[in-house]
C-alpha cells in the first residue's frame, strides 16, 4: 500500500474527533466521557472556566493540599452518577440512554454558574442571584446552542421531570454532588475521618415508586455519611481559619463596590469593575446578554489580580485588608454560642479605630461578625433520605435506624463569631 500524499494526509486529519475519551482522575481512576455531547459540553468555554475557579475558595490556608477547582468536582460528580445509573440498571430500573445521557449532563453542569472565590461574589455584589440561577440559565444557553439537546436534562435539573429520582440523584440529601465533594474534599484536605464511603452508598441505592431510596442494610453506612458531612463543615468548611479568611475577601470586595459605587478609583478587571460598579440581579442577567458574557469571564485570577493592586490604594481600608490577605495575616476570631454584646463589639471598634488611626465609620469596616451554622441531616425535610426495609416499606432513615445519632444529626448547631485584627489584641 503506498504512503498516503500530503493531501490525503490534511484530509484525513479532518476526520471526526472521537469524543469518547478517558482522563485520570486521582480520586476515582480511569472515567470515562461516554457521549459526544458531554465532550461537546465539557470543551465549551463556559465549562472550562470552572478550571480557574477552585472549588474550596480560601480553604488552602488551612490545608495547604485543598487547591481542586470545580472542574475536578463537576467531572467527579458526573463519574458517581456513572455508577449510580449503572446500579439502578442492574437492579432492574428501566433508564434509557436518552435519560442516561440527561442526568449525566445535569449533574455535570449543577455548577456551571458559580463565581470565583466560592460564594464571596455571591454575596458581595450580586442582588440575591443564586448560583443555581445562573447554573440554569446557563443551561438554557447551552441548550440553544445544542438546538434543545439539554431539555430533558434541564427538567432533571429544575425536578420537574416525571421520575423524580433523576433530581434526586442531582440534588438532595444524599446526592452525586454532595458524594463527590466529600470524598473530593478530604482527599485533598487531607482529613480522611470525612470520607462518606460513596462506593458502598451509591451499591445501595434503588427506586421505589419513581423515587430513590436506599436498601435497609445501607442504614449504617448514611450514618456515616452524615457523621462524615457533619465532621467535614465543622473541621474545614466552617474551620474558625477558614471563616476570618473568606469573611475577610468578601469585606474586601464589598469595600472595593463601595469605593466603585461612591466615584472613587479602584483598578480592576474590565468585567470586574462592571460587576462592582453597579448591583446586578437575575433579570438584568436576562434582559441583558452582554452581562452573561462578562460573568463567564470572571474567574479567581479576576479577584486575586484586584487585591494585588488594591494593596496600593489610598483607602486605608481596602489596602491594609488586601495586604493582610496577600500575606496571609488573617484576622483574630472567637467564636460562642451566644451573639455578642453590643458593648463588644462597639469596644473593638474603638481599639481598631484607636490603633490605625481612623473613623468609626471605617474602623467598623475592620470588624466582621455574624454566625455559622450547620445540620448534617434534615429528617423532616421534603427529600429525607428513606431507606427500604426488609418487609418492603419505605420509611425516614431516622426511623429506620436503632440508633440515636441520626436524629441527633438533625439538630442545627448555631455560632456566633467575631474576627478583628490581631494588632489591637495586644
């Protein structure tokens, strides 16, 4: 046979990509992308931003492994689902590659919409827009673009689709997303206590009356699960550390918005400085499709960039918060059961104004408190988790289970904290 010309060689270069690839991931292994549209999905812009968005905000100055992006998450939530669908099935569930295809895409893309930093932009600049809002409409674009190839997925998505258990395995008590981000989060954290044992979960699961539930023998291992999410909030989520440092990046960009919005100077990113200068809400999100575009443009480099620069800015505020982030000099905290006095918190006002020479109006600004909260388990949520006894009904986990930590689970743990500058601790 002889060599194929140059010509030939440019022709078939332009034969179809096989969009059925493997990547390594260190958690799980081998995954595999199953579908064309899901590779299609992935290689979109708005997908690979996630790349640069890390998926634990400023939990890395606690634990110094912690620095997986969304990108990691979303692809590992997709392999669990994998395995999710692939037990159903077995178990004589009948799901087909159509919806297959969906909840993969669902679940995939639950993240798509969040901003850099975690939930700091969340909070800081947006008017009550959600990432879960911008997730779905998101999802809307994407399917306009795919000619309607994501509807069934966006109906899992919104749990308006008839089997309810796709939802379910996208988002509730014992989720995908919830699976992966604790097996993902300890991993990289390096807290092993707050693996949740997903293998066994997910081996476990069934459907009864379109609706998920877990087999009775799996009662001990949600125990687990939940000892496991309960553990993972208060020893790296809601870590006293981890609470002064991202309190401090949104007071950060809260005061950079102020300074925006009242005709001082901030440098920033272009489509930084758009979202600081003016509050946005969902419906501007909507009418205007030229801010979709900036935000997909915003990733953590935007944030970090800001502060850099911030550090030289005459507002003594801004610059000495952003230096004392950038050199990781976070704040003192306390934290108690009780909110604190008033009085306190007014005295600690005084001392930070006292010591750095400013007003109270800006001294207060050094000053962050509020409260934390956590509840592994609702048991009397909409989507508790039920479990289906041996005698073939189907009941709250709670009440499935002979011991008391479940119920005990449930209990909302409630902390107050303030965080201050160390300087004027003395």
């Amino acid at each position: 046979m002889l060599d194929p010309t140059p010509a030939e060689k440019f022709v078939l270069s332009l034969a179809p990509l096989n969009k059925k690839k493997i990547f390594n991931d260190p958690v799980y292994g081998f995954v595999t992308i199953s579908t064309e549209l899901l590779f299609d999905l992935i290689e979109h812009p708005y997908f690979q931003r996630l790349r640069r968005i890390q998926q634990l905000g400023l939990t890395a100055f606690v634990y110094p492994g912690a620095l997986h992006t969304r990108f990691h998450h979303a692809l590992g939530a997709m392999h669990l689902m994998t395995l999710a669908l692939r037990t159903l099935k077995d178990k004589g569930v009948k799901i087909s590659a159509k919806e297959g295809e969906a909840a993969l895409i669902a679940i995939l893309l639950h993240d798509i919409g969040h901003g850099p930093l975690s939930h700091a932009l969340e909070t800081a600049i947006f008017h009550e827009v959600h990432h879960e809002h911008l997730s779905l409409y998101l999802m809307q674009k994407l399917n306009a673009e795919h000619e309607g190839r994501l509807d069934l997925a966006i109906r899992i998505f919104r749990g308006t689709y008839e089997r309810p258990f796709f939802h379910q395995l996208v988002s509730s008590q014992l989720d995908m997303d919830r699976l992966d981000y604790l097996n993902r989060d300890s991993f990289y954290t390096g807290v092993q206590e707050g693996r949740p044992g997903a293998d066994r979960l997910i081996k476990m699961l069934t459907v009864v009356d379109e609706k998920l539930v877990l087999e009775e023998k799996a009662v001990y291992s949600i125990e687990n699960f939940l000892v496991s999410r309960r553990l993972m909030y208060w020893q790296v989520y809601l870590h006293k550390t981890v609470t002064s440092a991202e309190q401090m990046i949104i007071r950060i960009i809260q005061r950079a918005r102020d300074l925006v919005r009242s005709g001082h100077e901030v440098p920033a990113s272009p489509d930084l400085h758009f979202f600081l200068s003016k509050p946005v809400t969902i419906t501007d999100f909507e009418q205007d499709a030229t801010i979709l575009q900036r935000f997909v443009q915003l990733d953590d480099t935007d944030v970090w960039s800001g502060v850099k620069m911030w550090v030289s800015h005459p507002d003594k505020v801004l610059s000495y918060m952003s230096r004392s982030i950038l050199d990781r000099k976070l704040f003192k905290i306390i934290l108690q059961t009780e909110p604190f006095d008033k009085e306190f918190k007014e005295g600690v006002v005084e001392l930070i104004a006292e010591h750095f020479a400013l007003s109270l109006e800006d001294a207060g600004q050094l000053m962050l408190s509020g409260r934390i909260s956590n509840n592994a388990y609702d048991a009397d949520g909409k989507d508790a988790i039920e479990v289906l006894t041996k005698r073939g009904h189907v009941v709250n986990v709670a009440e499935a289970s002979d011991l008391p930590n479940i119920r005990a689970l449930g209990q909302r743990v409630e902390k107050h904290y303030i965080c201050y500058p160390k300087e004027i601790a003395g």
